[in-house]
C-alpha cells in the first residue's frame, strides 16, 4: 500500500498542466517553457539518488517523504514538459506523417531503451542496495538533462496565443464543449485505469514471487519487448497514416485486454509466460500509445489545443493513473489473507495469490472499457478495423506465395 500511494502522489503533479496551458496560451512560448521545466524534471533526480546518503536510515518516514516530495516537484515540471511538448509538436510535425515520425522517433528511444536496461540490470546486480541505485540514478538524470539540451535546435512554428481576456477558468472549460473529445479522454481515463491497477506490481511479482534478479528481469521484461517494439512499431506508423488512429488502437486494445492473465502462468521455475507477454506487450503497446498520442493532438482544434492536451493529461493522470495505482495498492494489502486462507491451488506447485487475482482484475477493467466506452468516439476520414485487418491479411497471403515461387524456382 505505501508503495502504491508513493508511486500516486507524484501524478497529482497533472495539474499543472492546466496552468501551463494558460501561460502558454496567453504567451505562446511553448519552448522556454518546455527548457525549463525539462530541466527542473530531469536534474531532480540527482538529489532524489542522494537521499539514502543525506538522511539518516533511522529516519524512514522522513526518506519516504523527501521521496515523495522531490518525486512530486519533478512530476509537476514533466506535465509541464508533457503539454509544451505535445503542443509543439502538434504544430511542428505534419499531420500526414505524423504515424512515420513518431513511430521512428519511438524505434530510436526503444532501442537506446533496451541497451540501457540490459547494462542498468547487470550494474544493479553487481552493485545492490543504495549505492547501485544512486549512482545509476545520477547517470541517467545527467543523460536526461542532455537530451532536454538537444532541444535548443529545435525550430518552434510561430503560436497564435489566445485573447489575454480569457480566464483561467473559460479556456479550462473549453474542452468540455468538445462532446467528442470528451468520450474520448472518458475511455483512455477507464483504459488507463484497467493498465496501472496491476503495472506497478509486475516488477513486485517477479522478485517477491518469481525470484527474479535484476538482469533477468531486464531481460525477460524489457529487452524482449523493446527489441519487439523496434521491429514492429515502424509498421503501426505506416498502418496509422494509411487507416487512421482509431483501427489501430481498435485491433491492439483488442489483444492487449488478456495479456495480465498470462502473467499468471509464469512460475519460479518457469518464465516462458514472461517472454511471451512481453513480446505481445512490445509489439502492439506501442500502436496504442500512438494512436493515443495522435488522437490527443489531433482530435483537438489548432486553437486552444494545449488545454485540450492539458485536461486529458490531468483527467487520465488522476483517473488512469493515480486513483489506479491507490486501488491497487489497496487490493493488494487487504486482499492477501483471503487468498492465502483458500489456498488455491496452481500448477507446479504454487498457490493463487492476491498477485494473481489483481491481474484477473486488470483484465476485467480493460474489457469493460473496450466494450463500453471505445465506441463511443469517432475519428474523421479512419478506416474500420475490419478493413486493414483484410488488406494485412492480403498483404501476407501475397508475402507467402512470392516467397514460396521463389523457393520453388
């Protein structure tokens, strides 16, 4: 539970995506505000890794709220990072590119992604405990603050700001007319929700249940997805520009609903679930991401679009996130003695646990959100779902027989 709650009260930083919309609306300086407060989110980090060295151990409550208090602040300064970006973006990257750019741009982050786990892994096995994280905390802030530094050269298209008369309290409003809009951000606020009520305790499942050391879990949870993430995703960019976000988003949310159920399959002495759900998680994670990413945008008007991408980011980060991860945590604290006086029995030897039940219910969240809520929002000029899922099928029919006469001659 205080896990969970650690992990919650940072997200509350959202709201001031509503404020830097209102500057950024009324200034239109969507670069000096996403350098500084990039800097501000990055930097932190240097004095959160300290923590374990500044105060004493025999102080834990005074550790966990410097934690939370540091993590709070640059959680703020990322949803101000967050809106500034999307709006330059928005603006910055033609709309009919925009699946190629950010799926290439997600192939570059990916990759690095995956070296960076597999050496973080190794370093934290050699190195446990507090001087492990510390200094792996410093490195990666240090390369956080200089990917914020790229950013000088980065043109900014000219921004219209709005009138200076608007109030804070109009343009926050302003999205709630937008009926569309609203659906939209209703079902990636339930969605949401479905995912983080069990992602943070995937980590937690493989070391306290699985037993997993650190570069086993870089391996088997984040290299096999981001190496699938790589291969694929330049492929959702092209099917994002051909039919449109919403088929995209349609066909992955489909097979992502099941993918916590097969989490349960894995054991101690058995990860082969863990290499098969992260490879489906690494292929088709990243079609939704973009798809929602693109819809955020673009689904909001030119004008004012900052504090559409404002109030999604501040509803999903509350509902999707925060209120997610306190539920949780909630389950999983007062759950456990029911699940261990049953005493279910599972294959090879285990026993159902609050682990388990907790994924069933991601699953459930997920489903219900699917099937109440995602239709409920439309996308112009998209294509159904029906019909890229024909013309792939055709595509491969037609891979297969090419490459079969090739075999035979």
């Amino acid at each position: 539970l205080v896990y969970s709650v650690t992990m919650a009260m940072p997200v509350v930083g959202g709201v001031m995506q509503v404020f830097a919309s209102y500057f950024i609306e009324n200034t239109g300086k969507r670069k000096s505000v996403f350098l500084i407060a990039g800097f501000i989110h990055r930097l932190l980090w240097i004095p959160i890794a300290l923590i374990p060295l500044i105060v004493p151990s025999a102080h834990p409550a005074v550790r966990i709220w410097t934690l939370i208090v540091l993590i709070t602040v640059s959680s703020c300064a990322n949803s101000v990072v967050n809106v500034s970006f999307t709006s330059w973006m928005g603006s910055l990257v033609p709309s009919e590119i925009k699946g190629r750019f950010f799926s290439r741009r997600m192939t570059i982050y990916t990759a690095s992604g995956a070296l960076a786990g597999i050496a973080a892994g190794k370093f934290l096995d050699l190195f446990p405990g507090f001087p492990g994280f510390t200094a792996l905390f410093i490195v990666v802030a240090l390369f956080g603050a200089a990917d914020i530094l790229c950013f000088f050269w980065v043109k900014e298209p000219p921004m219209h700001p709005s009138e200076k008369s608007v109030s804070l309290l109009k343009l926050f409003l302003e999205p709630f007319k937008n009926a569309n809009y609203v659906k939209f951000i209703v079902f990636v606020a339930f969605w949401n929700f479905g995912v983080n009520i069990s992602a943070p305790f995937f980590n937690r499942y493989m070391l306290d249940y699985l037993h997993m050391s650190y570069f086993a879990i870089s391996v088997f949870a984040q290299i096999v997805g981001n190496f699938a993430t790589v291969f694929f995703v330049r492929y959702w960019g092209r099917y994002l520009d051909a039919y449109g976000n919403k088929p995209v988003m349609a066909v992955c949310c489909s097979t992502l609903v099941s993918l916590p159920a097969l989490w349960c399959l894995a054991t101690p002495s058995n990860y082969f679930a863990i290499l098969l759900v992260n490879f489906c998680a690494g292929v088709f994670w990243p079609g939704y991401e973009l798809a929602a990413l693109n819809l955020s945008i673009w689904l909001a008007p030119e004008k004012n679009r900052s504090i559409y991408l404002a109030n999604y980011t501040l509803i999903n980060s509350t509902v999707g996130v925060a209120l997610a991860y306190v539920a949780g945590g909630v389950f999983m604290e007062y759950s456990r003695p029911l699940w261990e006086s049953l005493r279910i029995p599972l294959p090879g030897g285990n026993y159902f646990t609050n682990f388990h039940a907790l994924f069933f219910l991601s699953v459930l969240f997920r489903l219900l959100s699917l099937l109440l809520f995602f239709p409920r929002f439309s996308e112009a000029n998209s294509r159904s779902p029906r019909h890229m899922l024909g013309d792939f099928s055709s595509g491969l029919k037609l891979l297969l027989s090419k490459n079969k006469n090739s075999s035979s001659q």
